[in-house]
C-alpha cells in the first residue's frame, strides 16, 4: 500500500471556518488523507478563506504567492481555495493564481473527495454551487477519536439579513438552520470523545428555528447531556433575541455569561442606512434585559466607522453608546466597501479620518475591555483548562466569562473545571491559584 498522503489546511475568518476546516479534513480522511506537519510536507494544501473585508481578501493571495516555490520544488502539491473567498471569486482566482487547482465555496465541502479526484488526473475543479441537498448529512460521519475539551458546532449558515455593507448572505447563501435531532447527535458524539464545552455557531445563531423552541430550546436540551459543563453561543443579531433565550441566561446554569451582540454603530441614521433593522435605543434595551436576566454576564460587540454617510456627530453617538452599555470585549474595524453590496456605490468617508475614528473607538473599548478584565482579580471564577500554557510549567483555560487564565502547572489537567482565585490581571489573561476542594 502506498504512504497516506498529508493534508494540510489553514483557516481564516470566523469560527464557521475553524469548524468547516475540522469537517472538511474528515471528509479527506475517508479518501485517504492524514494530518500534515505543516505546508512543507502536504501533498495538499488548503486555504479555507474570508472575504468579510478587502484586507482579508488580499492575504489570501499573498498567502497563496507563498506557496509558490513549494509548487515549483514539487509539481505534484495540490492547492485548492475554500470558504467565502472561493464562493465570491470563483473562477477569477484560477485566473489570478494559476498554480492553483481547486476552488470550492462553503457550501460543498461534502464533495471534496469526489473533486480530490479530479484534480488528480491533472484537471483543475471548481464548485461554487448552492446546493439544495444539507452538505452536513453528505459529510461522513464524525471521527471517533479523542480531542480537546472544548468544540464548537455549526448549527445555522447563511444570512437573510442583507446588511448594506456585508458579503456574508452572498459567500454563505440563505439562511438555514439544521435540524435539533442531528445536532444533539453531533453533540453527543462531540461529548463522547471528551469534550465539555460546546459552542454553537451561526451568522445569525439566534436565528435558528431547527429546534420548536428555537435556539433556547436547543440550549435547554443540550443541556440534559450530563457530562457536557458548558454552553456558548455566537454570533447574535440584537433583533433576534428572543424572551426565551433572554431567559435561558438566568435559568440554564449551563449556558455562561458571555454574550457576543454586535451593534456596529450607535447612531440611528447609520444603522438605518445599514439596513440593520433596529435603533441604538432597542439595542439598549435589549442589553439591560439581559443583564436583567444575568447580572454578570460579559457584553462583547462589532462596531464599524466611516460607514458611507457617517458624520462627525454620528460617530459620536457610537462613542456615547459604548460608554453606556460598558463592553466587557469588543471587535472594531474601519468600513471596507465589498463589490456587490449595496454600500459599495455610495461615497466613502475619508480613510484618514477613519483611522482617526478607529483609534478614537478602540481607545475606550481597550479601557473597558481592561476594567473588566481587572474587575476579576480577588474574585474567584471557575475554569475550563484547555491546553498547557505558552509558558513552560503553566496550563491555561477559560473562566465562565471567556478570559484566558493560568495556573502553576499540577494545579489542574487538561479537560478540568476548578474553581480559580484570580490574582493578577496581565495584557490579555489573568492569573490565579486553584482553590483546593
Ligand atoms: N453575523 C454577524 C457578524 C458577521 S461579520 C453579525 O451580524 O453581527 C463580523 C463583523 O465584521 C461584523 O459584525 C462587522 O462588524 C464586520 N464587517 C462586516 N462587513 C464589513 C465591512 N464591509 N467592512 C468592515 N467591517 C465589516
Ligand atoms: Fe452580515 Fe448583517 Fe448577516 Fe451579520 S446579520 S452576517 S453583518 S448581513
Ligand atoms: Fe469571513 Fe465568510 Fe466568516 S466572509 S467572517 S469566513 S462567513
């Protein structure tokens, strides 16, 4: 029997990418694939790609440039594009990198072995199809072996939502929600090969309705696996959260206090020329319920600037808004117009005066994000241990609240949840003893 042939896959963008990255090298496996060292030794290379802004676009051909001298030392490497940056380019990306041999959207990563094939005759295979079929019940059943403690699980894809500015309902296609009955399956399987925390993924996550109780019952049912600990869930849209899942917040004890609620901006006008289908003030008020629900819980969100149109004094709104609602954790960027989007014909803001802004925003989300990380010294939280720490003779995890923290190594094992008495506050963890007990 000939060697296995190595896999090599590199994802970007958003967690959906992570976890299609996982199935699609399940779905190689089953043709004959095994795990790579790195690019130098794949006989396969796959870039699972983002397009949400142009920058995230452009790295993928300086990516795919770096690959290069690899494909001229071995003629034989195959290179193929996936994800969102294959879904909008398709065709075009043959014509920008020829060294290229594979381009498959979202969508149809179901049909990699049957592709894989075609391109070892020597043909070049392109899909960017919307297929009717769920390419999750075309994936091949999940592998058994065992993994880390934490997992996340893609229960919806696709948007409805048409944000002016964004390229996701053309990358991932229409919304749709897989059934409960197949994710609670996936989530035991999940379980069974000794993961206690599970993150369900959606664009719009809070939209899902695979489940009669939507998302909340989901979580609720989730939540009857014993030796499953934690619940998560993102990303939400601030109009899709429903009194129920507000509710889950302070009834599941599964479910943690983190919530990710983009906002991206506090200004009415903007929003509405966003098309984002809510004003600052219902937002606000969607934040308070929830604290409401769950006093301690931790608000992250997105925020844009220089959106088309967007003035001084609508920015300022943005700046009141994040004083008022105080994020624990927050994502901001500069607006990137995207071909295809409605946002895209209209006239742009200033780049300089959107760096200006940017550094405006971040600088008060960087101090709220601080405070709240400091906020948990002399408090104790309770930790999922993940993996050893980049420090020799440490292990990190995850509190309930998402900080990264470390203890002394023999503290607590990988897949371990304890109770850790937080002692110092660094960059971008924290620190702690374990209480014993
Ligand atoms: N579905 C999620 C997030 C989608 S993309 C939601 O609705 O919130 C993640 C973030 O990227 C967005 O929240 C937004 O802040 C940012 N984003 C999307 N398109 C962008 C663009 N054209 N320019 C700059 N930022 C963008
Ligand atoms: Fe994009 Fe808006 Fe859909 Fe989020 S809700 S994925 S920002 S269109
Ligand atoms: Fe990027 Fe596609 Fe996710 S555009 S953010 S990888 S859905």
């Amino acid at each position: 029997m000939s060697a296995p042939r190595k896999l090599f896959i590199k994802s970007f963008g958003c967690q959906m990418n992570v976890y299609d990255s996982e199935r699609m090298s399940e779905a190689l496996a089953a043709a004959g694939y095994v795990a790579a060292e790195g690019a130098d030794d794949a006989d396969m290379i796959l870039l699972n790609t983002c397009h949400i802004r142009e920058k995230a676009t452009e790295k993928i051909y300086s990516e795919l440039g770096r690959f290069r001298p690899l494909k001229d030392a071995r003629p034989d490497l195959k290179i193929g594009v996936t994800g969102c940056v294959a879904q909008a380019e398709g065709a075009e990306i043959f014509a920008r990198q020829p060294m290229v041999d594979l381009v498959v959207g979202p969508q149809s990563y179901h049909r990699l072995p049957e592709l894989e094939r075609k391109i070892q005759t020597g043909e070049r295979a392109l899909d960017t199809d919307f297929p009717r079929e769920d390419k999750f019940d075309h994936l091949p059943k999940r592998s058994q072996a065992a993994r880390g403690p934490t997992a996340f699980l893609t229960v919806q894809e696709g948007c409805d939502k048409f944000c002016a500015f964004c390229v996701v309902p053309y990358t991932r296609g229409a919304e749709f929600s897989r059934p409960a009955g197949r994710v609670m399956a996936e989530a035991r399987e999940l379980v069974a090969r000794g993961v206690r925390e599970i993150t369900l993924l959606g664009q719009n996550v809070n939209a899902y309705h695979g489940h009669e109780g939507g998302l909340a019952g989901l979580i609720r049912e989730l939540a009857g696996i014993d030796e499953l600990a934690r619940i998560r869930f993102t990303t939400s849209h601030p109009s899709d959260m429903s009194d129920s899942l507000i509710a889950a917040f302070g009834e599941v004890a599964k479910l943690m206090p983190y919530l990710h609620l983009p906002v991206q901006s506090g200004s009415d006008t903007v929003l509405k020329a966003m098309n984002r289908r809510h004003t600052a003030e219902q937002y606000k008020r969607v934040v308070e319920r929830i604290r409401a629900a769950r006093p301690d819980i931790l608000i992250s969100g997105d925020f844009i600037v220089g959106f088309p149109g967007e003035t001084e004094a609508h920015f300022e709104d943005t700046l009141a808004l994040v004083e008022e609602v105080e994020y624990g954790q927050a994502y901001s960027f500069k607006y990137s117009p995207r071909a295809g989007t409605p946002a895209a014909e209209l006239k742009g803001v200033d780049d300089a005066v959107k760096d200006e802004r940017l550094q405006r925003l971040q600088a008060i989300l960087n101090r709220q994000q601080r405070t709240a990380q400091e906020s948990m010294v002399g408090r104790t939280v309770n930790v999922l241990f993940e993996r050893p720490g980049r420090l020799t003779g440490q292990v990190v995890g995850k509190s309930e609240y998402l900080h990264a923290v470390h203890v002394d190594d023999g503290q607590a094992g990988v897949g371990e949840i304890r109770s850790v008495q937080i002692n110092a506050s660094g960059s971008n963890s924290l620190s702690g003893e374990v209480l014993q007990g």
